[in-house]
C-alpha cells in the first residue's frame, strides 16, 4: 500500500470525474464511472476504465488499465487498484509497475555502531518487468518500376 504526504487541506478537495458515462446514486451514495475514465483530487488523477465509486466508505475502486499520478512524478499502473480518499493510500494489484521516489538517509555513526540489525534497509532497485513482445514478419518486396532508373 502507497501513502504520501498530502497537501494541507487537500482531503477535503472535491474528485473530479469525467467519464464516457456515470450512474450515481445519490441516496445510496455509490456510483459506477465508465468509458475512459479521468479522476482528479488536488495534485493526484487516475485514468481507469471503469471506477466504482463508494463515498461513504471513502474508497473508489479502479478497474482496467490504472494508472494513477501523483503530482511530484510519482505514478502507478496496475490492472486493478483501490484508492481511499481518506487516508491518501493506494493498493494496487495485477502486474504494478510503479516509480517514486524513495527517500533514504544519510547513516549516523550511532546508527553504523547498531549493526547490521538495526540499519534502515538499502534502496531497491527497481525493473521494469519483461513485456511479451510480438513476432516481425517480413513480407515480399513488392516491385515499383517507376523507382527503377533505367536510363
């Protein structure tokens, strides 16, 4: 599960939703968002396929090619990804390629003296995971007579 700082005040920005269509309950307060969806709320957005959204549990589930931005270039894509308003977290699932920045500190001398134990662990590194690549095919050269220089 991600979470990040957030802005003062950002929690209680409103979400933006543009989709090809959207059917909310307002009663019940839940909706399902579909059709190349878009999401905003402060510096964070999420594109999805389909976003089923539940406000009183504060969480708006992200179904189908996610992918979801944070504003200082941290992004995520996942197939399927739950993003809870409240806390300003994201758990995503299904082949998760995500890039942020991890910050790490400088080692004190107190903290060398601990030992390996009680060291912070070193920066992962982070791979892109191998993508299926299609097959070329070659095809026949096709003559074109009027690029043939005869003269």
């Amino acid at each position: 599960m991600l979470k990040r700082a957030s802005r003062a005040g950002e929690q209680q920005e409103p979400t933006i939703v543009l989709a090809d269509q959207l059917d909310y309950d307002w009663t019940a307060e839940e909706g399902v968002a579909t059709g190349g969806v878009k999401m905003r709320q402060g510096i964070k957005r999420a594109f999805c396929d389909r976003a089923e959204i539940y406000q009183k549990r504060n969480e708006i589930l992200l179904l189908g090619n996610v992918r979801v931005e944070q504003g200082n270039g941290d992004w995520l894509t996942a197939q399927r990804a739950i993003y809870d308003t409240q806390n300003q977290t994201v758990r995503a699932e299904g082949r998760v390629v995500a890039k942020t920045r991890l910050e790490q500190k400088e080692e004190s001398s107190e903290q060398a003296s601990q030992g390996p134990g009680k060291r912070p662990l070193p920066q992962p590194l982070l791979e892109e995971p191998d993508y299926d690549l299609l097959p070329m095919r070659r095809f026949p050269n096709v003559p074109l007579p009027w690029l043939r220089n005869d003269e």
